[in-house]
C-alpha cells in the first residue's frame, strides 16, 4: 500500500443494521475486535502537507488541496482534498477528507499492528473520537478485513458500526492455537 508506510514514532510521543448485536457477538466469538489506537498519539504535533493551502482564520477552518498527507505520531492520512476545522485552541475539531480513495492508518495500543482505513470520504469527528468512512468503505486489522458502504469506527472505544446501501462483508481469520 503505497505511501502508507508508518513514520518514525517519536518518543515524546444509512440504513441500520438489522442485526448488530448477532453481528458483534459473531465477531467477538470469531476472535476479530478492533483494537484501541494509540492514545499518546493525540499528544504529538501534527504535521501537514500538501499542493496549495488556503487558512480562514475567521471562520477557523484550513482546506488543503492535492496530495495531501497528514501525520499525527504514527497516524497517517493521505487524500486529494481535506477540509479542517479547529477550535479557538487550533486543534482539530472535525476534519473531512475526500480522495479516490482517502486512506488513513495507524498504529495499535499493546503492539496489535496497525488498522487501515480507506474510502471515497471519511470524516473525523474529535469530539467523539469517531471516524465515518464512506463510499466503498473498507477497515482492515491484520488479515481481517471488513467492507460496506459506510462503516463508523469508534477509535477509543474499538468499536465499529458498518451498513449502508449494500451488504456488509467480513473477512475473519482465526488465531492460531
């Protein structure tokens, strides 16, 4: 997965689902639960870049244009078009990123590898720690995959909701023994 290679760490570091509770149990028995991002991660600066800018600090928004990546610890987000928009602190509030497709990774807590993220759009709500992926949606944890039109992740929860238009699909791979 090109340009989704893991920077250094720093040290300093919408249709419901007919059956939820059948489909996370499913999962939970089947050994396959998102695990937690890195928390030390929201702690380190963020470092963006891409082809054109545009700041309106009236407003409190930045929208970056054209091979975009942003890199937050060992958070990574590459997309064509992402839209910011920050608190009175300039951190991050809500951010909105558009590609074909955007892709979004980041490192696990307890050393469980990475998830990946990819979609036409995801929007990253701070406030809830969620991020909303649509449009061909795909999460992948290890060799677990999980596909749907539209799929919320819950980061600090590890929790995960998937529906939309079409049928969610799961791939689940058993630990070994």
């Amino acid at each position: 997965m090109k340009g989704l290679e893991s920077p250094r760490r720093s040290r300093r570091s919408s249709r419901p689902s007919r059956y939820p509770l059948l489909c996370a149990g499913l999962l939970l028995t089947l050994g396959w639960c998102p695990a937690r991002a890195l928390e030390e991660d929201a702690k380190q600066p963020i470092y963006i870049e891409a082809d054109d800018v545009e700041v309106r600090e009236g407003d409190r928004t930045s929208v970056y244009v054209g091979n975009v990546q942003v890199d937050q610890g060992s958070m990574r987000l590459l997309a064509n078009h992402v839209t910011v928009y920050h608190r009175e602190d300039r951190r991050p509030r809500f951010v909105i990123a558009l590609g074909a497709p955007a892709k979004y990774r980041q490192a696990l807590e307890n050393e469980d590898g990475e998830v990946q993220a990819f979609a036409k759009r995801m929007e990253y709500d701070a406030d809830k720690d969620e991020l909303t992926l649509i449009g061909d949606a795909l999460l992948i944890q290890g060799t677990d995959r999980l596909a749907s039109d539209r799929i919320i992740y819950d980061r600090g929860k590890a929790h995960f909701r998937a529906g939309g238009s079409g049928r969610v699909k799961i791939t689940i791979t058993p630990q070994e023994q």
